[in-house]
C-alpha cells in the first residue's frame, strides 16, 4: 500500500491571512490595546483550562472584555498556528468567539467565527469549518463589509478543498476572487490564485491549474510576499512532478524551501513537511531511496513535532515502501504495521478516505 506517493502534494492558500491580518481587525487597535495588563489578562484566560473558570475570570475583569482581548487572543494563537498546534489554536480561538458574543458587536463576532472557521479550515478533515465561516459571512454580509467577506469565502474554499469537494471549493475560490480584485486586496488575490490553482489541479485540469498557478507567482513576485510565493513554487513544483519534469520540480522546491527556512519561527511547519514530502516523491521516483528516506525522515520528524496524526500514518507507510524498494523486508513490515496501526484511529473520517483515493 504506497499511499502518499501516488502523487505530489500541492499547498493550498493556508489561511495565514486570517491572522496576519485579522480581517482587517488589527488596523482598529490603538496603542492602549497592546498594554501589558490585557496581554497579562489573556493568558491567564487561557492557562485556565475550563471553561467555567475561564467565565469566572472574564466576569470579574468586565472592563477587559473588548477589541482589545481579542486581538491579544489572536496574538497567542498565531504561534500555535503556525506550528501546527492546532487543537490548543482552536481552544484559545474558541474563548475569542464567547469573548466576542460579550462585548455584543456582532462584527467581532463575525471576526472571531472566522478565525475559528480558517483553523477549522487547515484540519483533515476540515470539521466545524463550513459551519463557522458560513455563521461569519452572514454577518459579514449583513454589515456590508466586503472585506471580511472575501476573506470568509477564501477560507470556505479552503475548507472544501480540504475535503476533496472541488466545484465548491473552486465556487467558493471565484467568488472570493471577485471581491478581492474589486477590493484591490493584491495579496489576497495571489493567495486566491494559489487556490485556484491547486483546486483546478485536484480535478484534473493541470493546464487551467498551472495557469492561475503563474498568475499568482507573478503577483506574489510584485508583491514581495514571500509567504505566498512559497507556496505558489511548491505547487509549480508538484505540476512538473506530476509530468515526469523532476529536475524542474526540484529546483522549484529548492526555492521554495529556502523561502520558509529564510522565516525561520515563522516558517508554516505543516507547509515545510509537504515540501521536504515532495522533495523525498522525487528521490524516490528516480531511483535515489536513500536520499527519499532522508527526506521521509524529515517529513516524519514535522509531523510528529506537530502531532499530525494523518500525516504520521502516511510517512510510516512510505518509509515501509522505501524499504522494501530495498530488500530490507523485516524493516518495511515494522513500518506498515505502524502505519496500519494510525490508519485504524483515522477510519471513517473524511481525511481517510480522500487521502487514500
């Protein structure tokens, strides 16, 4: 069973711009709202593990349940995200939404439903996503706030093409784009584009893929946004994989791992496993299986730094199938039996099904 191997693992619009840039949150914050006191009171919120003595502290602090906590929520979790901490991210992101539902604005509701929505989002299977970006976007549309809304979209796009269902995602995508462009959000637009890109790829159309793939490299390029392009050379990357083109999809994604290795912290972990993944597709297609176990290797180490169980599961599989690609037969059965073992705990769930296809 070779699963993960089969082809090369494109990357999706990632959803950092929820955080990065809040939906355009972070631009209202003044100067008073980075004091020391609410970034002291937010963390205190969240070593308190439940929720009843998390409401316990909000009440006697009434005066700090604002725009300001929020925004210092949304500081914690950016780390976590970037890690791939997803489930402590989701936990502090859901004390922001009952934060939010205090203060009773109901835009920070909305700004809150759909940071939560874009966690949800990068999950496979995406859970809970849908659900809370689509409780977002109405609030958006209600409010008129086309921004927030073209984030909301991009992200239920996401969410769709994490869970293989690519018409909506590529409906979901459009939509987003068209109000990105009207916008004049640029760095939305490339990420939209990536998006794109990879959707079109899932569905068989390379040409039109590889098409929005270079329009978002372009713009990205303009841009200077580094984080965007990264992903972008990845999935030009795994278009010339897919054609047999391996010396061109290396020096893609040499490029594109210099990038996130150049963000060092910062760098999307989860991101810098599939890339190294893809870089250990191409050794071993060619022949080289030390060099793809090296790579198996780091891929492994990230998912398990990240405790990505789906992932985990693949990368004991593919070490197996190296392997046994080399004779050593005792070894690979140690790994697919690992790999069996994680792939028993993911039955049933979307994540196993698609990624098995």
């Amino acid at each position: 069973m070779s699963i993960a191997f089969r082809k090369p693992l494109s990357l999706l619009i990632f959803s950092l711009s929820f955080i990065t840039s809040a939906l355009g949150q972070s631009q209202t914050i003044s100067n008073a709202n980075s004091s020391a006191e609410v970034k002291d009171f937010a963390v205190a919120l969240v070593r308190l593990k439940s929720e009843p003595e998390q409401e316990q502290l909000l009440a006697q602090k009434d005066e700090l349940r604002n725009e300001s906590l929020l925004a210092a929520l949304k500081a914690l979790a950016e780390p976590l995200v970037l890690k791939g901490h997803y489930n402590e991210a989701l936990r502090i992101s859901h004390l922001a939404v009952r934060v939010a539902e205090k203060t009773g604005d109901r835009m920070q509701v909305g700004l809150a439903m759909c940071d939560l929505g874009a966690i949800y989002a990068r999950r496979i299977p995406p859970k809970e996503a849908v659900n809370y970006l689509q409780k977002s976007l109405a609030i958006f549309e209600e409010a008129g706030a086309k921004s927030e809304q073209a984030r909301a979209l991009a992200a239920m796009g996401e969410a769709y093409e994490n869970d293989r269902r690519r018409e909506l995602a590529i409906q979901h995508y459009e939509k987003s784009l068209a109000l990105s462009q009207q916008l004049g959000d640029r760095h939305l637009t490339a990420r939209i584009l990536n998006g794109l890109g990879k959707s079109h790829s899932a569905t068989g159309d390379h040409d039109t893929g590889m098409s929005f793939f270079e329009k978002a490299r372009a713009l990205s390029e303009e841009l200077n946004d580094k984080d965007t392009l990264s992903l972008v050379l990845n999935n030009i990357a795994a278009h010339h994989i897919a054609h047999g083109r391996y010396a061109e999809g290396l020096e893609y994604l040499n490029k594109s791992i210099k990038l996130s290795e150049e963000r060092g912290a910062a760098a999307d972990r989860q991101s810098l496993a599939l890339k190294f993944q893809n870089v250990g597709l191409i050794y071993r297609r060619q022949g080289q299986l030390d060099q793809a176990l090296v790579y198996a290797r780091k891929t492994l180490a990230i998912f398990e730094e990240i405790d990505d169980k789906f992932g985990i599961s693949n990368l004991q599989n593919n070490i197996g199938v190296i392997y046994k690609a080399q004779g050593l037969y005792d070894e690979s059965l140690v790994w697919f039996q690992k790999a069996m073992q994680g792939y028993e705990g993911l039955k049933g769930n979307a994540g196993y099904r698609a990624s098995a296809e």
